[in-house]
C-alpha cells in the first residue's frame, strides 16, 4: 500500500494539499468545429468540439422557445489503462448528462430557438478528474464558437485522501483516497452548477472541501480566460 | 448523447405562477411546508421468490425493488470482493411518458446514484461476499422497477433498495473438493450502516424536499444527498439545468441531513417487523 | 422425483385436480394508467396497465378504420428463481403477441380510427400460467380505463400431469407434468381467443382438457365480474 | 412490443368477397378445397456444408433450413441433455415487405412454434446428444431461411425443418484423457417420432387449409396443430386477431389429424430416398 | 500440408491453371422479386434479388436526380463450415458497399429519381470467390428486373498458389494460397468496377493476374448472357 | 445494408468545373500536383497509457491511433497466434457530417483496409504473439480515432495505425505452473516491413494522390494500394461508383509504389527519432 501522503504533506506526485496539477488549454484546435479546445490537466487529454447553433434533428426534439442542448462525453478505447469497449459505457452516459447540466445554466439558449447546440468531448488520455477538465474544455470551446453565454463555466475536483483534504486527485489518490467531490461554478456570477460526492465526509470535511473546490475554480478560470484571449496560435496542441 | 427529453406533465405559465407564490408563502400545491416529505409506506418482501424485496410508496410514487443474491466472478481489480450491481427500469405502467426500451439517461443516472448511495456508503461489506477469492464470489442485482410515477424517484428507489437488502436472505455455499455445496441456514447480506438519501428541488430562490411530479416539471436544479448511519455525507448528486448557490447548498446539507435521520428510523422499523414474522 | 398427484387424486399443493389456486383481482391500482389490474394467482403476481387511446406514434403505423392495439408481456429481473436479464427474451415477445391476439376480438377498435391503445404487462412474480393471469389482469384493465369491449376475456390453464387431466398447473406441475394447454376465451360469446398446447396428448385426452379449461374460465371470469364491480378500495393490493 | 403490422398484400372489398363467396362453394380461388393443400416438393440435402438440410416448397412459398451439429454446453436445468435451438430468418429476397433486420415478432413466433413442435414431440432424443454430462453436449443448429412468401410458412418451414434433421448426418465425438477425439463413422440424429403440423386459416365461418399470401391478407384466425407419428397433438398455436367456436376448434383437430398423416409419408420418403444415394 | 499444385500443373480439385470451376446460372427463380437469380459456382450457391424502382424510405435517403441503389450481401447461418451467427458481420457489411459500388456504374440510375432499387444477395452456401459469384448473380438479377443498365457486370477472382498465378481459387485455396485478387468488369465496355487485392505481389505478379481476370470475366459474361437468353425455364433451379 | 450516404460537403456544379479544369492543367484547388501528397506529420506517442501511439496530420485530417497489447484467446483456426484487431472510430467532433453511434459502412471499410494492410503484408509476425499456444495469446487493439476530417481517412488512419505499432513497446508474461507472471523488460512488437497505403481519386479521366474533402465530393472513384518494404503490392481496395480502365489501374499502381517508398521513409524516421528519446 503506498502512502498518499507523507509526514510532510507532500502527495505521491510532489505536490502540496491544495496544489492543482499542471494544466494547459489551448482553443480553436479543430478545423471542421464550430469551436474547439484542447486540454492537458495532469495526465487528462481532453479535446472539445462544438457544432451548432444548427438545424435540429429529429424535428419533434425541437424546442420552440431554445436551443436544444447536447452533449456527448466519450472515452477513447485506449485512454485508460485497460482498453474500453468502443460503446458507451452507463458511466459515459450518466457523465454526459451531468456535463451538459452543469453547461446548460450558462448559455443563453433561449437566443436560438427551433436550433440545436451539440457539444462533443472525447478523452484521449483520462486521469482523475476527467469531468471538471472536460467541463472547463467545453466551455472553452463554446467561447471558442461564438455561442453567447451568461459566464463561462469551469471545475474542479477536491477530496479526501488519508484522513486530509487535498486539491485535484490525481488517478492513484482518486482510486485509493476517501473521497471525491468534483465542482464545476460560473465563478463571476458564484453560482453552482456541478456538485456530485463519493465517499463519507463530515459536516466540517465537506464545508472544507467545497471551499477549497470553489478558491480551486476560481484559478482555473483564470487559466481559461488566459487561453481565449490567447485564441488560436499555430504551435501543436499536444506539445 | 444527452439532450434534454420532456418526460413529465406540461405545467402552463399559470400554475407555475401559483406553485412560485406557494412556496414563498411556504405552502405546496398539496399542502405541505418545503421540508415536509410525503407518506412513506414500505412493505418488506412482497416478492418471495427474489432474496429480499420491498415496495416503497412515496405520496404516489411506487417503486418496487427485487435482490438475488448468485453466484459471480469478481472484477479482476477486486478479486477478493463480491459484486452489487444496480439496475432501473422505469417500466412502461408507470406513466405516460415512459416508453418501453433500454433504459435512458435518466434512468441510468438513477440507478447509479442509487448504487453510489449504497456503495460509497459501505452499506453491504462487499469483502465477506467472497467464496473463492478470485474465482467465485456472490453477485447481489438490486432490480428496480419504478411502478408509478409521481416524482422523486431518486428517494423512492433508494429506500426500497436499501430496505430490501436490509432484508434480504440467502443460503450460503461453499467450495469442497471444486464442488458447490449449499448451506441449510438461511443468513442475512452483511450490512452495516443504512443510508438514506433525500432529495431537494429548487424553484426561483425556493429549496423544497421530496418534489412531486408537477413540481419537477417546473423545478430548476435537484440535489440528492446521502447519509450513513452516523449522519456522514456519503454521496451527491446535483441534477437539472440550473443552479444553486454555495449557500444554498451548505444550508440544504443541513436539512437533509435531519430528514435523512428521520426517515432512517422508518426503514430500519419496517426491516426489523418484517423480521419477526 | 416427487409423486406429483398421490393415490386420493391430491396434487403437490393440496389441490383436487380440478382445483384452481387461489386468485385475487382487483381493478384502479395504479395512478397514472389509464385503466389498470392487478391479479394474484397461486405465486404469480402482476401487474397490468393500459393507456389510450392515446394518439398514434409512429404515425406510419397509424390504421385509418381502426385503433392501433400494441401490447407488451415483460417479466421483471426478480420475478423468476434465476434473475432474468432485463431486454426481452424471445418468449416475452411470443407472448406479448399471443396476449394482443387474444385481447384484440374482444375491444371495440374500430370505434377509436387513428388512435392507439397500449397494454403493458408486467411479472412482478411469476408461477405456472403466468400469460392467462396476464389476460385476465389485462381485460380487467381495459373495462377499468373505460375501453369500450364486446365481452371480457379471462384465461386458464389445464395440463396433463401423471397421466391425468388437471386445472391450472403450478409451476412444478408445469415443468414436471406432461402437457400444458392454455386457453382464454370471451365466456359470454363462448369464443375462443387463445388456444396453444405442448406436450403429446390423444383425441380424448385433448377433449377432456379442452372442456376442462372452458369451464374455468367461466368460474376466472365470476371473479373478474366481482373484482369490476368492486372497483378500486383503498386497501393495499398485495395484502 | 407487440402491434399489428401489415405485412401482406392489399387486397380490396370487391376480392375480399370473392374469396367468401368461394369459400361458402368449397372453391378457392386456386381452385382448391378448403381441405386441400397446395403441391409439397421436398429436397433433401441441397447444402452439403450442414450436417442436413431441406428446400421445401409449399406451392409459391419456399423454405430452405441448414442443421448444424457442434459442440456446446448443456443449460444448467438439463446438464445430461444436449441443446437444440431454431433460429428463423424470412429474408428480404422473399418479400416485398421484408426489410433486413433482427427477426419481428412474426418471425419469432414462427421459431418458436417450429421448435414446439420438434421438442414437445420428441422427435430428437435430447438425453442420446450428452457428450460428458454437465460439461459437454452436442449443439443441433436448426437454422430456416425463408426464401419466398406465399403464404403458411408455418407448415412449409416445419417440414423443411423436420426433413433436415431427419436425414442429418455427424461425426460423433468422445472425451479422452481431457481431449476431444473425432470419430470417423457418420451418424444420425437419434430420431424416433416425425411431427406433422397443419395450418388452418378462417374467413368468416370458414376453416380451410394451408393458406396462400392472398388468403392470409383476409384471415381473420389461425390454427396450427402439430400430430406425432402416433397421431398424437403434440403442439397448437392459435393466431391472428380473430376467434374460434370450441366446436370449430374440436372439428378442426381431426382434420389437421388425418392431413399431417398424409404428409409425414411424403416427408419420410423424402428421406428414405435421399439415404439411398 | 497439402500440396495445393502438383508437379503437372493440377490442381487440388484436378483443374488446370486458367480454368475455372463448373458454373450454373438460372434467372427468374423467386416469384415475388421483381428480378432474381440463383448461381452456383463451385459450391457456392448464391441467391440474388432485386426490388424495385420503388418508394424511397426512410425519406430524407431519397435522392433528387437518380435512384437510390441499396444492397446487401448475405450469408445465412448455415452457408459456412462453422455457423455464422445470424446478424451480419463486418465482413457482411463491407461487402454489400462493395458489391453495390462494383454494380452501381452499370445501371442508369439516373432514370428513376426520387425511388429506390434494391439488391440482396443470399449465400446458401459459401466457396472461394462468393463475392464475384454474388455480383454475376445480381447482375442478372438486375437485368432480369428490366432494370436498364449500360452493359452487364461479371466477376472472377484470380490468385497465386505455391508460386503460380490461377484462376478461380476454390475454398482451400483461397485460405492456404498466398493472394487473392477479385476483379469486377463491365466487359462490353472495358471497365473495371471491383477491384481488391490480398497479399504480396510483384509487379509482374499483379500484371499476369490482373489479364487473367479480366479474360476469364469474359468467359464468365458468355455464361450471364447465355442464361439471360433462356430466361426462366421452370426446371429447378439447384438440380 | 449498404446505401449511398451523402457524408460530405456540398459542392455547386462551377466547383466542380473549376475543380476538373484544374487537374487538366495539373493544378489542383490547393496548388497541388496530381501526384503530390499534402504535408504529412506524424507525433509519436501521445498516449502514455497505450502500448503505442501516433497522432498523424496529413494537410487538415488528424488521425490519433492507440495500440493496447492486452492477454487474449487465440481463434481456434490459428492456435498458435497471437490476435489484431483494427476497429476504427470517426469521432463526431471531426465533421458536421458525423453522428455518435456504431461505425457505420464507410467506418467498417476504412478498419478492414488497413487491417489487411497491415495483416497481408505479415508487417507483425503473429506468431511471435503466442503465449501459450491454443490457450492465451497477446491480443494487440489498434484503436483508430479520428479527430478532424478533410478527405483520405485511409492514408491518414494507416499511416498512424502502423506507426503506433512499429513504435509500440510491451512487457511480455510467462505462464509458470498455470500463473501468469509479467516480465519487467519492456519489447517491441516483432515488426519486419511497414506497409504504407497511397490513394487516388479519379474525377472524369483524371487520377490524382491524396484527396481532400473538397475533392471526395465530387470524385468517382477511389484506388488504395498498399505496398510492403520491398514494394510489393499487399493489398488494394477500389471504391466509390465509378470505374477505371485497365490502363489507369497499371499506371496508378507505379505512380502509388513510388510514392510509398517516399512516406514509408518518412514513417520510419518519426518511429525511429521517438525511439531516441
């Protein structure tokens, strides 16, 4: 059994309680997308495509008053450390829904009635914390298309690993810790809109948590808005 | 791929306005206060043919839940485990928007929540479910079949769940010279802590418990909590296209936490009266 | 091997061999249904449902003179001794045929043109003459959704067992005994809507059983008439 | 879930009546009686690749099946038996209103009838195909091909079915020291009883056999009964959106008895001559 | 390991070099198809049936300036050594693209907008070379349809076995020779619609045996013509 | 059941003039020659996690190929061989013009292509793979996603496939009194030839290498050669409605083997640089 944090608090990969692994994002990463974005959080890598606002298929799935939002969270066969079957597995589905709640609150589909909004992710690689990295991709890559959105959204997963609560489980801690408690906010306007938890905390182990969940957040949208402004710069996504 | 499906009532803009002034004035359409949940009733073991079964009534939500307990390999990461599966079927009888097929999104997300509830939890002890470890193990199925809808599936399953395992019976076997020989004695699952989700709706700035199905139809954002034996958070879930508040979700912890208590003392009553039949 | 029928004619469960199981019905159970039954019968519990008529989708499958009648026989992962997996096996989508077809005679379609009425049959606990249960359960739904029929139509199952004719075989009997013959049958027009049989049986074995089942269902469809009449009472259906 | 598809013909109000009014003069519109079946050819052997197989033609209806005899395992309820299983496909080359796909609820039951009647008969000697019991039986594939529809397939795919498995041949197998040892003679299938099934159609109060496509378009109810070699019932199938007076029921049995005598000699000298060469 | 040539040139199954296995033809075979035709090649025994022009479903497939051609190539579970599961394979699904754009050159699709022309291919029983023996088949299913083509489409495989270039492999062949190469032509025309190859061939290799083809589809097209001239004669098409 | 489906752009019929008047001076819409290639860039191992991997840009089409070198079962036919399989994934976001789903035909045929380049040209000695010959094999995924779609997906996608694989590294097991034990030294994969597959497209009588998306669209028909290290050709494959003549097809070959040669040493540097590392 390997000690996931030792007397000095330092975690198996070197980093302190509250430090977030290395993050790069870059958008406008596809040519056939709308909007795009490429995102490398620890050993995550996470591409994003938006397509729309387009014509909505099937006609019956239609709304007359929005867009209609989908979204599709996909793992690539060889992005984990066995190979996945290429159909979507009951956790794929159940993390596209959540994906696309946690993005719906922050755009402004009521502009594009009878259309459609279609929002792809796919994990190249998948570490801990796949989820909040797609979310933060997504939302890039919708800013990224020109879809008008009310904040952008972004996440980040804390939890609890040897009785301490940690920042930003990386795949070991997230298989072997306590807890995982992944957050995604519209940080300008400090609303919620992905909360889920594994995993048995106290009333004061969550209060930390979630604290620390949303300072984390906070960080990465600075991240994110580096990227947008950066926009598209010819170098290779994945260097 | 996820897209949002209407599967519920169509609310018109004037019921949603009354629902609205309702719940600032802390009266629901059907009387209650926001945290006051709906009748519960839970009968244990309708179905003698499975291990341990319920059929849990939340208001007029009906949801029945089915275990068998059989023999299975365990998944080769947990060789010395047993294996609990969750599976939902929001059949056909139980609404008019339920069409019969694989099952949803939605209904995956229920099983789902409802198994995290149970596992993270560490309800059933998955460890003494070994019989050969890594070879033979117990295989527990916790069947769903949601029978009538009238909102919050989330809760209603849950408790029928938890409750049928609680309750549920089985004959041991062991491993003698590579034969399978069953045990006479019928033993309960090794079950330690009862968790007991509750779930909250939100409307506007309104946070309310237990949501009927007209009150999801209009509803924003869900969030569904879990608590253990000793009031732990075991798990959550946020649902719905909207949001909430950092506030709102310390505060709704909180009023969970009391109600999933209350409802706890219910469960673990009609488990152990079942038992003295 | 066990004696299934003793030297006194008395049968496993007690019965004499013209013996029906118990049988509770009752009518109103469910909430959103349109009409719905449920019936108890010996360990076979179900559930039935109806709703419609309802408008017609696909609208391809639309009949101009007609309603659309769409029926479906499911059994529920518990309700067996092994676990059923949950799609449909071969024999649901036999019987779910086999029961519209032995339904259909006895509903008014031609008043509902352009419409469709679903009959949803769900196993929660199956026994020996599972699909005749399902056929009483399910007429009796439909009178309670207020679907306008030319009789109703109830079933009951007769067999072979230790060479001898006997009514309503329990599972054991079922699996162990000779044959099986179900038939349902519209009592007041002495019509017969369902009539299958496996197992070998002469001339005079058929006669006699075939005479057997008719006159047991006429005794099914007294207690169907009362369970109508009775209607919906507050008290738990699986007391 | 189950509907009512059109699978068959239109056929308008004016030949509806002339087919009724045919049937009250006890003439077809092939010019049949109303106990009259079409021609029956019968090919034996036509696909030498499976063990045995059979083109049956029923007038314009035809039917091809392939047996195929392999290794499998035994069902965990009949460990000492072999398994033997009818797959139906009613392929798209022999209808218009055949599209490619997983087989309909039409086609399933055709299976599933054809099957009755070949396991309630007991026509192959299940417990002979145990090659280690518990671990080893033989598999029989009995796979139809429809090929095209003119009405009955019931009948004619019985016959293609029982033909091929009558006149299969196989190399038997046994387990030596743990492995598997081809024998070199060819077998039969342990065969003891030919079962016959007859279709009857009914337009208005006239029963009449072995219908074409036209006639099955206006059929309101269909009877199929299948007789073992010692004129016994071993299977019935009612179908169809219609109904049968117990006495139309009662009368039908003996007519279908007599006619399946009559084509079980075909079959069965269908089979003598094709051991022959 | 047999010795698939001898020292004299003879083939496993006694045929020459260049000589192609017995071939049977017949069109008309099915009643209700609108075109057919059964071969027997080998011991390949292909069934080919063709609909339409006619009604274009679904919809939106429906094309404004030709037809839409679809097919499928089939092969029933019985057909092969082993048993082929019934749902089609993927070897199925990428020989019905192949077939069907080896067929589609040929046919005036242009004739008939906005409807459909079916083709299927049924393998009774499968030898090396079904797909060429599948496209002959059809071809003359197309025709017997009245389906107005440009020229006929006839097909032979041509392969290299122990170091020499043959025509026509058989089963045995195909699995132990070292390439197979089908080729598809209308040979009126000169042009080639199927081409596939499998395994190492020189330049010279692939010369020498892509003339052999197209000389033995010559062959082959006499054969197609010559049954197309007989049309239906009502013998049994697999005596 | 195959169809044609409209997958690409829409291109108005003075495209398509400007495009034919084009390749009759030689000059394509990006400035190419007819018998030039787009750029080719070919990153190797991006994914950590796989045994191997390439992400491939051939001008705007990126390919990402992900080689797993997993434990398997061998097919009964060839016991004492390891397992390849190619399954292949055009991902949604890569076009407008793709859907979720199962692989549709044209997925099922870019898989099957370059599987057979890759098998016919014995590039992997599949005998080398056998762990325990006719009980456990290595079974080697070669999982192709494509990322963003601009014509010649068969290029593209063999290109990375068979980079993934020749860069691939593993650890291989014993089996020591029936448990499997994993070796600490990291191998290759035993490689022999790198097959490199080149594609024409043909629009009126004019052949041209490496197809954009513009040109997919209107083209008639489509040549993929594959050639092995000592050009042979391996494997070839036409496609699309349209034909060639005789002459084009020995003329397309050379033009196809010389520029194989050319990429096959581009293949082998990127393969070769990575391995530095």
């Amino acid at each position: 059994m390997t000690e996931l944090i030792n007397a000095r608090n330092i975690r198996i990969d070197g980093r302190k309680l509250d430090e977030l692994r290395p993050i790069k994002l870059k958008v406008g990463v596809l040519n056939n997308a709308d909007g795009s974005a490429y995102i490398e959080w620890g050993r995550n890598k996470i591409m994003a495509a938006v397509y729309g606002p387009k014509e909505c298929h099937p006609k019956h799935k239609m709304l007359a008053d929005r867009a209609l939002l989908k979204c599709r969270y996909h793992m690539t066969p060889f992005s984990v450390d066995d190979r996945k079957p290429p159909q979507p597995s009951r956790r794929e589905v159940e993390l596209s829904k959540i994906i696309r709640e946690a993005l719906a609150p922050a755009i402004l589909l009521e502009e594009f009635p009878r259309t459609a909004i279609e929002i792809y992710v796919e994990v190249l690689q998948s570490d801990g914390g796949s989820r909040v990295a797609s979310i933060t991709a997504a939302s890039a890559a919708l800013a990224d298309a020109g879809i008008p959105m009310r904040d952008l959204v972004v996440g980040c997963a804390v939890g609890k690993v040897a009785g301490k609560i940690v920042a930003d489980l990386n795949d070991t801690e997230d298989k072997e810790g306590d807890v995982d408690l992944p957050v995604a906010c519209m940080p300008n306007l400090n609303l919620v809109t992905l909360l889920q938890s594994d995993g048995a905390m106290s009333k004061e182990d969550f209060e930390e948590a979630f604290k620390m969940a949303l300072e984390k957040c906070r960080y990465v949208y600075d991240l994110q808005r580096q990227a947008l402004l950066e926009g598209y710069t010819p170098q290779k996504e994945d260097e | 791929m996820s897209a949002a499906e209407r599967k519920h009532e169509f609310v018109d803009v004037l019921r949603r306005q009354q629902i609205e002034e309702g719940l600032a004035a802390d009266r629901r359409l059907d009387g209650r206060k926001a945290n006051e949940t709906r009748e519960l009733s839970i009968e244990v073991g309708p179905v003698v043919k499975a291990n341990g079964s319920a059929l849990v009534r939340l208001g007029n939500t009906a949801v029945m839940v089915g275990v068998k307990i059989l023999q299975g390999t365990p998944f080769p990461d947990t060789p010395d485990q047993g294996v609990l599966t969750v599976n939902a079927d929001v059949l056909p009888i139980s609404s008019p928007y339920e069409e019969p097929g694989p099952p949803d999104e939605d209904t995956i997300e229920l099983a789902r929540v409802v198994d995290r509830g149970i596992r993270e939890s560490h309800m059933v002890d998955m460890k003494e479910l070994a019989v050969e470890p890594g070879k033979k193990v117990y295989a527990v199925f916790v069947d769903v079949a949601v029978l009538d809808v009238d909102g919050n599936l989330f809760d209603a399953t849950s408790y029928a769940a938890v409750t049928a395992l609680a309750s549920a019976r089985f004959k041991k076997v062991s491993v003698k010279d590579g034969e399978v020989v069953q045990m006479e004695e019928m033993v309960k699952l090794p079950v330690s802590t009862i968790p007991v989700s509750v779930t909250a709706g939100k409307v506007g700035e309104f946070l309310f418990l237990d949501p009927t199905g007209t009150e999801e139809a209009v509803m924003e954002a869900r969030m569904t909590t879990t608590f253990d034996s000793e009031d732990n958070l075991c798990a959550t879930q946020k649902g719905g296209e909207g949001f909430f508040t950092p506030e709102e979700v310390l505060r709704q912890m909180e009023v969970a936490r009391a109600k999933a208590k209350e409802i706890r003392a219910k469960i673990k009553e009609a488990v152990k009266n079942a038992g003295k039949e």
